[in-house]
C-alpha cells in the first residue's frame, strides 16, 4: 500500500501511440504477444503444429510444382528446396503479421473505447506473436538446411541483420495499416491482393536471375522484401551463382529507391498512427 | 458534508475543458470513396459536448458527477481516463489514476484469469512483478481461488464481476475512477461494493464517481458536481446537487404533451416536484430491508383545477418482470379535487416482502374521470431490496405452518 501519495500534479497528456512511459509500454507488448502466443499455440491439442503444417504445405506443393513440373528450381538453383522454404517462412511471418495487423485494433474495440491503453502496442504485439512463431519455425528451417548439406559460415551471423530489417518493415507496415481500417474498411480486402501481389514481386518461387535481363532484375529490386530476401539467400545459402541484392540492383544506385520506400514505410507509418491514435477511441 | 472536508492539495485540476465531435454529414469509410471523389464535401455538424468546464479535486475526497443522458458526464469521464483527445483547456493529476468505465472490460475472455489479471494489472500501471504479487490477494478477496486457471469464458458473469472488482481495490492506485459500477451484482455484492468503498474512502483514497443515483451520491460524496449542456451547473454539496439533478429530470418540458430524455411524458395536468424511495424518518433511500417497510413518496404540483387524481406505481424486478402494482385515488375514493397550484405529499407504505435484488418503479399519475395518463415516467425509482432472505422466488409472502397430529384413514 502507497501511504506516501504523489502530491504532484502533472499534465495529463491523453491517448495516443505511446502514452503511458516507455515501462509500461514494453511490459504490455511483451505480456499481450506472450499471452496471445501461448492462447494460439498452447490452446489446441495440436497446438504449435498448426502454424508449421500451413508452410509446410505450401512448401510442398510449390516445391512439386516448381521442380517437377517446370523445373525451373531444380536447374537454377542449388539449394532450391532450402531457398523455397526459406523464403516461403520468412514471407509467412510478414505476410501473418500485417494481415493480422488489419483488424487488430478494430477488433480490440473494447479495450481501446474504455481504457487507457498506448494504441500502438495492439499492433506492434501482433507482429511479435508472428515473430514467436517465425523463431520456432526458423529451427526447423535450420534442419532443412543442414538436411541439404550447406554449411554454416561466418556469413550467417548477418542473417540477424536480415531479420531486424524485415521486422521493422513489418511492424511499420502493421502499424499504418491497423490505424487505417478504423478510417477504411476496404483496406482489409485492398491488402489480401496487395500481399498476394508481393509474394510474386519477391525472390521466393525464383531466383532473380531467372530473368536473364538485368532491368527485368532492377525492377525487382525495386520492393525492399525483394532485397532483404535476396540478402538472405546470400548469406545463409551463399550459393556462387546467387548475386547479392547490389549486384542484382546493378549498383549501390539501384538500392535506392528500396531503400526510400522502406524508409517511406516507416515515415508514413510513424506519421499516420501518431496523428490517427488519439482519435481512435472516437472514430471507432 | 462538503464544507467540511479540509483543503489539501489538489488531486485533479480540470481548467477550461473543451471538447467537440466532427460528426460527419456524409461518412466516407472507404479509401474508394475517397480516390473517386477525393474533394467531396467533407461537410460536417459540430456537437459540442463540454463548454468550458474548469474544477478541482482535492486529494482523499470522494467526489461525485451526476449528468443526464447526453449531458457531457461521459465525455468528462473520458477524458480524465485519456480515453479521448482534448480539444483545448488542460487536466492536471497527482498521482497514478486506475479508470473503470466499466468493470471488466480490458478482460479476454479465452484467457485465464490469471492472465487476465496480470494484463489488466499492467494496464493499470503496476509493474508485471507487481501484479503476480498480487494476483492472490485478487482472487482471494473474489473467492474464485479454485477457478484461477479457468478460462474467463467458462465464468458466470457474478464471477467476472467478482473478479473485476477485486482487481479494482487490489490496483491500489491514488485516484480510481469509476462509472455507475454500484449498477451491477447482486444485492449481496452491491453490499460487497458499499463496504469496499467506505473503505477506500476512510483510506483517504480520492474517488471520482460517475452515477445516476442520487442516493450513493448522498451517501458517499464530500463534494458533488452536476453537468448539464457541457457546463457545470452546480457544484458543491452532495444534497444540493442531487436537488437540482431531480429537479432537472422531472420538470415538466414546458406547456402540452412532450418527452424528454429520460422517457417522461406528461400533459399540463401536473408537475412531478420529486419521487423516490424514503427511510421511516423521510428522508431519500436506495435501499430498503427485506421484511421492513417498503415506502414511495411522491410530491406533485396541480397545474389546473381537477377531480380524480390517482397515482400508480409499478415495481418491476431487474429482469423487467412486474412484480407488484400499487394504485390508489389520492385523498380518499373517489379522490377530492385539486386547485391549481396545490401541492400534495403522498406517502405509500407496504410491507417489503420483495425479494433481494434490484427494482424500477414506474409511476404513472392519472385523472380518473376524464381517462387518459396525465404524467407517466417509466424507471422513476430504482432501489435496492437488501437482507438475508436465503432463496431465489419473486416475493417472499410471510406464512404460518400449523402441523397436528392426523388421525385419518
């Protein structure tokens, strides 16, 4: 019992993004993605199985597509089966976070209508949950990719790098998004086709080189996943005939723009939610 | 009582609070409808709901906010829980603030409720090793402990309001700010809720409360301020808030047929001055002992000259069941007449023999020879019946047994 009250009067600053002291927002992240991990994953009998089995399919399917029907994999590329699984992993984490992300705060209509809660952690703990998961998956990825007989090197220790890059992307990405279904419903439909659209712009089913022309690859080159990815088949794969996102940009010059849009992202992203979370409660 | 609570320091400083809702004439929610028509007319109403409103709150008094529907109370209530943005003026606090706008709302139901109390823990500000610590003390005082990893959705919904409210008092914060919980439970749990808050009150804890019932005012507040159109309009003893609160509710709209917010209708027959629930000395209840005297009191105001006046009160239990009816000619049968501007005091006394819990009266007062309601006001009074009567039926009629010995066949 606090005996000893805080006789200060301070300013009460009212809702917004972080409100609240940095303290309080960290613990309620943490506590909101654990909780909510360990409801989806510890709730069913089968539990964490499920949200491996759902790549898993994927993987598998694209893989028999890819290798058997066109061949296109097996040729190219000599880990393709790792690359593919890779990839397709680490587009699952973006690709379940800002999706989820979408309804995340509308859905939390409660909370956010009668209590003081700093809006932005509804869905930065989304994407962390996603990241929970994309950390056990990562494990069994790892098997596979001993399984196919790559060695570890020196250059792995990057693929940290690789990770925190594409997690910010995703947590800004979540962030503008979840603050614009208040606003917008039919972002929620806009961005199923938008994501869709982005598993095809990124080197997952194909290397960057299956273009066989250097614009067709700078072009590519243009989407900051495309580059994170083709980054980490790189340094995890380090596959002789894979060329790193410079030279697949043809240049340092070529990285720019994916780079401005990744710092777009973040800016609209930061802009968008500080000027939307005050006013969340009232437009709901 | 508000004159003598002793000035400390401030708790909360409100100063010049304004706030206004945009509501939009015509709603674009759709990024479509904005890139096709990207200038459409983003016309808009402005509804003000606070018009300036400064006041202060000092540290350990318990203060109480009364407003009619639509009045700004829950605006006022939102703001100080930074629920919602201000648009100008200023809130100043001391102190960490625990809001309740409603018991149990930050819980998810497909968690167990020691999850659910250590996130709401943390909402509330205290530290997650905070909120472990007191996880016991919760779930304890809600006496769910066998219950403590069950999913809140296999819970009765007395449970969640058990847990809910023990979360509140386990917060431990410097201000609590609560709405209209006094509302929910049963009346052994309204009981719970009486006693918990004279504690916080002798604790010297300061308690904004946001209610409709004059008699928790009454019975709690230092200090009470009422809200009406965005403004302040009275603020200062709890009494005299709670008068002028009535008086706002039941006056009459002004000259012919009309509603207003609170359902009341009336023609220009009558004038309700004040109706409630009264004690053996007269004075205001929300509450009345099962198995004591049960008593209405209502004070009228002849508006013309008339003959006939009889007065009924329905008593409906919570779940809208009409329980008992009481109705009468007022002054004798048949009922005298009435000049304008006569004043009558009616009192009705009957045995309490309703069961524990919480009750409506509606009253309705009608001319008996010309037919029709002159004054009908659905929800008049709400009370509480509180005792120990052990079962669940509607009334408790008294009885007598009388066992003999039988020699029959």
């Amino acid at each position: 019992m606090n005996t000893a009250v805080d006789t200060e009067l301070r300013e009460v600053g009212g809702p917004g993004a972080l409100g609240g002291g940095r303290q309080r927002f960290l613990d309620l992240l943490w506590l909101l993605a654990v909780t909510e991990f360990k409801r989806v994953y510890f709730g069913t009998v089968l539990g964490y199985l499920w949200s491996l089995i759902r790549p898993l399919m994927l993987f598998g399917v694209l893989l028999f597509v890819f290798t058997q029907v066109f061949r296109l994999g097996s040729e190219q590329v000599e880990h393709y089966p790792v690359m593919l699984l890779l990839g397709i992993v680490l587009f699952t984490f973006f690709q379940e976070s800002t999706t989820n992300a979408v309804t995340a705060v509308v859905s939390q209509e409660g909370v956010v209508r009668k209590t003081q809660f700093p809006r932005l952690v509804i869905p930065l703990a989304t994407v962390l949950t996603c990241a929970f998961n994309l950390g056990l998956n990562l494990v069994v990825v790892l098997g596979f990719v001993l399984a196919f007989g790559v060695a570890p090197t020196w250059s792995w220790l990057l693929f940290p790098v690789a990770l925190a890059v594409l997690f910010v992307l995703t947590a800004a990405v979540s962030a503008a998004l979840s603050v614009l279904y208040v606003r917008f419903r039919d972002v929620a439909i806009i961005w199923l086709v938008v994501a869709q659209m982005l598993f095809y712009m990124t080197p997952i089913l194909y290397p960057v080189t299956a273009f066989e022309d250097s614009t067709k690859e700078q072009l590519l080159m243009l989407n900051p996943l495309a580059v994170i990815f083709e980054q980490v088949r790189v340094w995890v794969l380090h596959e002789p005939q894979a060329p790193t996102a410079v030279e697949a940009a043809g240049g340092v010059a070529g990285l720019i723009p994916a780079a401005a849009i990744f710092l777009g992202a973040c800016v609209f992203a930061v802009w968008t939610f500080s000027r939307e979370a005050p006013r969340i409660a009232e437009d709901l | 009582m508000g004159a003598s609570f002793p000035r400390v320091s401030a708790a909360i400083q409100v100063e010049d609070l304004y706030k206004s809702f945009r509501i939009p004439t015509h709603r674009v929610d759709s990024l479509k409808e904005r890139v096709i028509r990207p200038f459409a007319a983003r016309d808009h109403r402005e509804l003000k709901a606070l018009d300036g409103i400064s006041f202060e709150i000092e540290q350990g008094e318990f203060f109480g906010i009364v407003g009619r529907n639509g009045s700004g109370k829950s605006t006022l209530l939102k703001l100080l829980a930074s629920i919602y943005r201000i648009d100008s003026g200023t809130i100043r606090m001391a102190g960490r603030m625990a809001p309740f706008i409603e018991l149990g709302v930050g819980f998810n139901t497909d968690l167990s409720a020691r999850e659910n109390v250590v996130l709401n823990g943390v909402m509330m500000g205290l530290t997650p090793r905070e909120a472990r610590n007191r996880l016991d003390a919760v779930v304890e005082f809600a006496e769910l402990g066998e219950f403590v990893d069950l999913k809140l959705k296999n819970y009765s919904s007395g449970m969640l309001v058990r847990l809910a409210f023990s979360l509140l008092l386990e917060v431990d914060a410097d201000i609590l700010l609560i709405d209209e919980v006094l509302a929910v439970g049963d009346a052994a749990f309204q009981q719970k809720c009486v006693d918990a808050f004279h504690e916080m009150k002798s604790a010297g804890k300061t308690i904004i409360l946001v209610t409709h019932e004059m008699g928790s005012v009454e019975s709690f507040c230092h200090r009470a301020m009422l809200i009406e159109g965005g403004r302040i309009a009275v603020i200062g003893a709890p009494d005299e808030v709670s008068r002028e609160y009535l008086r706002l509710n039941f006056e009459a709209p002004g000259p012919g047929a009309g509603a207003d917010v609170t359902g009341t209708r009336t023609d220009a027959t009558v004038r309700l001055l004040d109706t409630s629930l009264v004690d053996a000395e007269g004075h205001r209840a929300n509450a009345a002992e099962h198995g004591g005297k049960l008593r209405i009191r209502t004070r009228i105001e002849a508006l013309r000259d008339f003959a006939g006046l009889e007065i009924s009160y329905l008593i409906a239990n919570a779940e809208g069941i009409a329980v008992s009816q009481w109705r009468f000619g007022v002054g004798g049968d048949p009922p005298p007449p009435v000049k304008a501007g006569e004043r009558l005091e009616i009192v009705t006394a009957a045995e309490n023999l309703l069961a524990p819990g919480h009750y409506l009266v509606h009253l309705g007062i009608n001319v008996k020879v010309e037919g029709g309601m002159a004054l009908e006001m659905p929800g008049a009074i709400d009370f509480v019946v509180f005792g120990v009567a052990n079962h669940h039926a509607l009334v408790a009629l008294p009885q007598e047994t009388v066992t003999t010995p039988y020699e029959g066949e």
